[in-house]
C-alpha cells in the first residue's frame, strides 16, 4: 500500500506543555497535579454535527437543531469534542461543511479552514483547557485508491496549514518512547500536563479511508490525524474508538476504556430524547467511561428543556472508570485556569 506523504516535523511529548503560549514566555494558568492526572482520565461533552444550523421550515425533525459557532460551544458551553462533516472537492483539494446538500447545507463554518479558525482562535486564548478531539467525517469518499489517497493528503495539508503542531496531538507525540500508540495508551498514556491546550484530529470516514491512511492500522508515523477503530485495542495505529449506543455497546466501551484507549460515544440521536425529554441513553453514556459524550443538545431543547452536561463538570469531569476516587473536576480543567 502506498505511504502517504508526511507533512509535518513532528516534536516530542514535551514541546506541547504550554503549547502556543509556551513560546510566548509560559502559560498563565497552573495544575500542580498534571503530572500524575491522565489524558484517559478525563470525561467531557462534544456535539455531533457541531456545525449544524437548522433550515427554517424544515419538517424533517432529525435535523431539527442548531448549534451556537464553535467558539462559543468551547466558551460558554463547555463543549471539547467536535464533529465536522468534511465534503471533498478534488479540483480545488478544498473541503466544505455541510451535512446534506441542498436539503439541509447550513452551517456555522462553511468551509474547513473557517472551522479550525473559530477553534483554534478560542484555543490559543485559552491554552489551559484539557485535550480537545475533532473528529472529521469524510462524506464524499472516491472509490479508487489513487484519488482516495489524495483526498487524504488534501485533508492533511489542510489541517498542517490551519492548525499550530504545537498545539496539535498527533500520534506520534502520544506513541513518543513506545512503540505504537496502543503501546502508549495501555502503559497510561499522557498526563495532562504532557497535551494541555492541544486538540487531536480523528479521520472518522469508511474502513477503507481509514486502512489506507494508517496501512491498516498498522502506521502512525508522520500521520496528523487519528484513525478511529472499532474496538481492535492491539493494532498499533489504535488509540481512538467510536461507539454510539452506550447501551447496546456499552461492554465493548469499557473493555476498550480499560484498555486506556480513548472513546467517543452519543448520548442521544436523531433528537428522540431530546423530544421525550429521556435521559435513559444520557445516562449510560456518563456512567460508561466513555471520555467524549456527543449530543446535538448542549443547550436546552426548545420544548422539552432536554440538555446535556457533565454532572459536576467544570466543564468536564473525572471519568468514572479510570479517575482515581481523589480526583477532582477542577484538576481536569477549571474555568479560571484557561488563559
């Protein structure tokens, strides 16, 4: 299989400390515990479709929601994991945001570069907030490898223009004195201290987008993004699993949490809880040791008053499953810590 073109001089775990702030004569904010706490030990709210505006009129109730811009769901949300339909054009090797077109195309971030500029501004703002994740869903796919492989370069070029590598958690920094990722994550992983103010990006796209761009899941090397798995902890490319029913799955997300991998699940789809105002699926998320906890309601529905946070979250919490029982909100991320 043919190997992607490296685009990036990777650093080791250490540069990120600080991140852009770093170069600027230090962080403001202080943890004095960021050097035991764990990246994997953290859980946190994400939207799904975080770019999503509602068309009015629109009779098709799934897609009836909107989210504030990205800035403000990290802001005054609380929000630290994103979702982004990426839709290739390979003329221009750009990628608009949209979920479906012409039926439902409103976004708050029409293209990708403006994407990662609404967060990317609120992130070097706010160097202290814990790791954020993005996961980027590829909905135009070639079915030839050749131009595949180019709209996997395009998208790495993308992210490598529109994002700091100091503030960007690559695989690389995770896997850096071990052998694979999967060998960092099941020896611990990163402590807080190691990723703080940096953001992960996850090719969220068919298996065989995701095959190719890790080798079969088999290659970190030089790679900017994440390739997620669905449970396969050995893989050495894995470190990043989606599940979206914590019921239904909710055996394969511990054993993958435990595992110390990194998951992401939802917490309500299609706003059917949210339009019975039932929190059953929402609560299994929390309790699930998922890390990400999606839903298109961070903000209160309109009719139900259904709204999705972290219990005791300052946004984000200790994780049920992995926290020692002392850890405390506040040594995730504390609002008065950011800058």
């Amino acid at each position: 299989m043919r190997r992607l073109s490296s685009l990036f001089c990777l650093c080791s775990l250490a540069c990120g400390k600080g991140a852009d702030s770093a170069e600027e004569g230090g962080p403001s904010f202080s943890y004095p515990l960021d050097d035991t706490r764990r990246m994997n030990q953290l859980q946190s709210l994400g939207t799904h479709n975080s770019y999503h505006v509602q068309i009015e009129g629109t009779n098709i109730e799934e897609w009836q929601y909107s989210h504030e811009p990205l800035d403000v769901q990290a802001g005054a949300l609380g929000v630290r994991q994103y979702e982004l339909d990426v839709n290739w054009d390979p003329e221009t090797g750009a990628f608009t945001v949209y979920h479906v077109p012409v039926l439902d195309y409103l976004s708050t971030c029409d293209r990708l570069e403006d994407c990662l500029a609404a967060l990317g501004g609120w992130s070097a703002e706010n160097p202290g907030h814990h790791p954020m994740m993005v996961l980027l869903e590829t909905k135009t796919e070639p079915d030839n490898e050749s131009a595949l492989t180019r709209m996997l370069e395009d998208l790495d070029a993308v992210i490598a223009e529109g994002w700091p590598k100091g503030r960007l958690l690559t695989p690389d920094k995770v896997a850096e004195g071990h052998d694979s990722v999967a060998a960092a994550l099941s020896s611990g992983g990163p402590t807080l201290g190691e990723v703080r103010g940096q953001t992960l990006f996850v090719l969220h796209g068919s298996e065989t987008a995701r095959s190719l761009y890790s080798e079969g899941f088999t290659v970190t090397e030089g790679r900017p993004l994440w390739p997620h798995c669905e449970g396969e902890v050995e893989a050495p490319a894995c470190g990043l699993h989606i599940f979206n029913d914590p019921i239904g799955d909710a055996a394969e997300i511990a054993r993958v949490v435990q595992a110390g991998h990194l998951v992401r699940t939802r917490s309500d789809g299609d706003s059917d809880e949210a339009r019975a105002n039932d929190y059953t699926k929402a609560e299994a998320a929390l309790a699930s040791g998922a890390h990400f906890i999606s839903t298109d309601w961070p903000a209160p529905h309109p009719d139900t008053g259904y709204v999705v946070a972290m219990p005791g979250g300052t946004p984000s919490r200790c994780n049920p499953l992995t926290a020692t029982a002392d850890c405390l909100p506040s040594e995730i991320e504390s609002p008065d810590q950011l800058h």
